[in-house]
C-alpha cells in the first residue's frame, strides 16, 4: 500500500480549511478524490474572481 504524502495532505487540508472555513475533523473525513475535486472547484472560483476583480466587474 502507497502512502499518500504527509506534506501534500496538509498543503490540501490547509487550503481547503482556508477557503471553506471546515474544521480538520470534517476535512480528514473526505476521501482524496473529493479533495481533490473540492480543491478544484475553490480554485476555479478563485480564478474567476481575481479575472472579475482585474475588469472591475
């Protein structure tokens, strides 16, 4: 069994707490696809809003 990287966890957990305000119980509990895919949509919402906040809309 490979084991995911300690550091690479945390990175996701960090980001996710950030964004999403969740408590470490309930980040932990997620399996790594729907980190994954959580981190993906945070990202993506990001993005958008810095492009929204460059044209002033």
């Amino acid at each position: 069994m490979k084991l995911y990287p300690e550091q690479a966890l945390w990175n996701e957990v960090a980001y996710l707490a950030y964004h999403l305000h969740w408590d470490l119980d309930r980040l932990l509990d997620l399996q790594h696809p729907d980190r994954i895919r959580l981190i993906e949509l945070v990202a993506t919402m990001n993005d958008r809003a810095w492009e929204m906040a460059r044209h002033g809309e």
